[in-house]
C-alpha cells in the first residue's frame, strides 16, 4: 500500500504545471525553435509489480536519450533504460531477494498535447504523452538459482538463467520545462510492459515495470529564422519619371496628377507598445517630411503576429503601438488632426512572419 502511494504522488506531480505564464508573443528569437534535436540523461527509481512487498523491490535506475522534436507537437526518441532490478520470495519460514540486471532499449513516439494549442505554441513547457517499442535484455540472475539451491527445493520453478530477452512496450508521461534555448529539465514516469517470468516468477500474464525519473536534456540543431524584407515601391511620380526617360514619342504625354508618399514601418520588441531608441530616427523622418508638406496627412496602423498570443490581447498590442507612434509625431509639432490611427491587431500580417508583423506602419501622402 506504501508503495502505490508513493507512486500515485510521483503520477500527480506530473499534472501539476510549472509555475510559468506563456508568453503572449513569441521572443524575437533568431533561430526557429523547430525542427531541433535533443540528447537527454535521467534518473530515478523502479519496481517491477508483483505479489512481494513492492517498497522492498524498489532500486535505483538511470537513462540515456537521443531524440528530435519535429513540430512543436511531435517528436520521436532512442531511449536507452537499465539498472539492476529485485524480486522476492516470501516463504513461512523466511523472506527471500534476488537482483538481476537488465537494460531496455526502446523508440519512442512523443507527443506534446500542449502543442496542440495555438495560444501555448510558444510556451516553455510542455507536456508529452509517450507511447514506445523496444527490446528488454535482462542477466546475472544467479541470485534466483542460488535460493533453489539454498532450500533444496525448486521453489523458484520459473527462475531463468542466463540472458532473457523481451519486448517492451511502453506508456509515459513527461511534463518538461524550457530554461534556455539549448537546456530543459524534465520529470517523467512510464509503465513498460515486459514478457512473463521477468521476475523469475509466472503470472500467465506480461510484468509490468513502473519507472519514475527526473532529467535534464540539450537542445541543439536550430535552424537560423531569415526575414523577407518589405519590398520599397516606388511612388508615383518615380514612376512616371522613369517612364519619360525611357520613352521617346512625338504623341503629347499625359501625366497624372503627382503624388508624393512615405512609409516608414516602425517595429517592436515582444509584448511592448514603447518605441525602441533605435526607431526614433525613422519618426524624426515621419517629421521631417510632413514639416515640408504641409498638406500631407499621415496614417499609422498597428499590426501583432498572430502566431503566438491571444487575439484580444494582441489587439491591445496592435492599438497601442500606433497610439504611441501617433504621439511621437505629434510631439515632433505635427496637428494631431493630420494623424489617423488604425490598428488590424493581428488579423493581418503584413510581412508574412511574426517578428516583422510587431510593427506599427506610418503611410503620410500629400495628394
């Protein structure tokens, strides 16, 4: 009974989150978190399930892994498990132990159910149910024999020798938590079911081994993140001049109207309405060219990416980007009533990923 509790605590501690909020929008990295590839160690403890006192079987056990996360969702494993193992004998006159090694070697599937949740698609954490398949050698199982010879009776009739093998299947669950960009710590727990008489004993039915680990793994094979730049259009009247440098013709030249325009995209750090120091030069410009075109009016749209956060607060991203933008230029002595304010929150993108969608885009045209 002590030992199905402590167990029962290991399962629980697994369905406790972190205490970590997910961001709203991603972090600006310059690597893309997926693919990449992983190599982990753990360690813990294990206990193969049978009819002796379960607290006395419990040994130490420890695991080496080799992985890639493919998605944000699904990844898959080589996850190589092993120790030395203990089964008991509980006879009227005396209680028996004996230990024998094995080693698990299995290919895991993992799938990570927060992966699944758009507003999380960027939170450190993780929680991945396993499903594996693998091979269990087991060996040095001379203590079982020793305890026949002991009593003089073949009491442990189902006692191997030599080296076993069996399959391995396998059911988990790993909460796993992202500290930095290459390291994670995990805590996991897996029932692995193996061929009958593992323990030396037959239940006409496969053991079932129950392994509980804490661990760390190394995250590693990013791909760098490479940004579209917005294509400059040209205006108009560039347009139409290059026109009539290129085009030679007796027939009169209809030219329209001028209309002269600047844009200057104006972006932001992660979560941050406040302008960066390094943008103001690009409002300074916003200034300056309205000063020498007192008829032109200006509008400033907030944007948000919508790969990461929630809608409503992105919104709020979105409005009080350009809010702060439009404040900027009217400090710089613009009337207010030659700014308008527009935000799309993050219904549009208007570079197509998410670190160049944090922008608010300032258009001023003199018609």
């Amino acid at each position: 009974m002590k030992t199905k509790k402590i167990f029962a605590m290991l399962f629980m501690a697994l369905c406790v989150p972190f205490t970590a909020s997910a961001q709203t929008e991603d972090d600006g990295l310059d690597y893309k978190p997926y693919p990449h590839m992983f190599v982990g160690l753990q360690g813990g403890m294990q206990t193969t399930l049978t009819n002796y006192s379960q607290s006395d079987l419990i040994t130490g056990t420890a695991s080496a892994s080799f992985g890639a996360m493919f998605t944000r969702a699904l990844g898959a494993r080589l996850h190589v498990n092993g120790a030395w193992n203990k089964g008991g004998l509980s006879l009227p006159e005396r209680d028996f132990r004996y230990d024998y090694n094995y080693i698990t070697t299995d290919i895991d599937l993992m799938v990570n159910v927060l992966g699944f949740i758009p507003s999380l698609k960027y939170s450190p954490l993780s929680v991945f149910a396993i499903a594996g398949i693998g091979l269990n050698t087991a060996w040095n199982n001379d203590d079982a024999s020793d305890i026949n010879n002991f009593l003089g009776v073949n009491v442990l009739t189902d006692a191997w020798k030599g080296t076993k093998f069996s399959h391995n299947l396998r059911v988990g669950l790993m909460v796993d938590y992202k500290i930095s960009k290459h390291w994670s710590i995990n805590i996991e727990a897996d029932a692995n079911s193996l061929s009958d008489r593992f323990n030396s004993k037959r239940s006409d039915c496969d053991d079932w081994q129950i392994t509980a680990q804490v661990g760390f793994a190394y995250r590693f094979g990013y791909k760098k993140r490479t940004y579209t730049e917005p294509v400059v259009v040209a205006s108009v009247e560039e347009f139409q001049e290059d026109r009539e440098a290129d085009v030679v013709t007796d027939a009169p030249v209809v030219v329209p109207k001028k209309q002269e325009q600047i844009q200057k995209d104006i972006f932001f750090k992660i979560a941050t309405t406040e302008v960066e120091a390094g943008e103001r030069g690009k409002i300074n410009d916003i200034i300056a060219w309205m000063k020498s075109h007192p008829t032109a009016t200006a509008v400033v749209t907030g944007h948000a990416d919508a790969g990461t956060g929630k809608t409503d607060k992105n919104a709020e991203y979105a409005r009080g980007r350009a809010e702060n933008v439009a404040k900027a230029i009217i400090d710089g002595g613009i009337d207010a009533s030659r700014i308008t304010v527009d935000s799309k929150g993050d219904t549009v993108m208007p570079y197509g990923d998410n670190e160049r969608s944090r922008v608010a885009i300032v258009v001023a045209e003199e018609k």
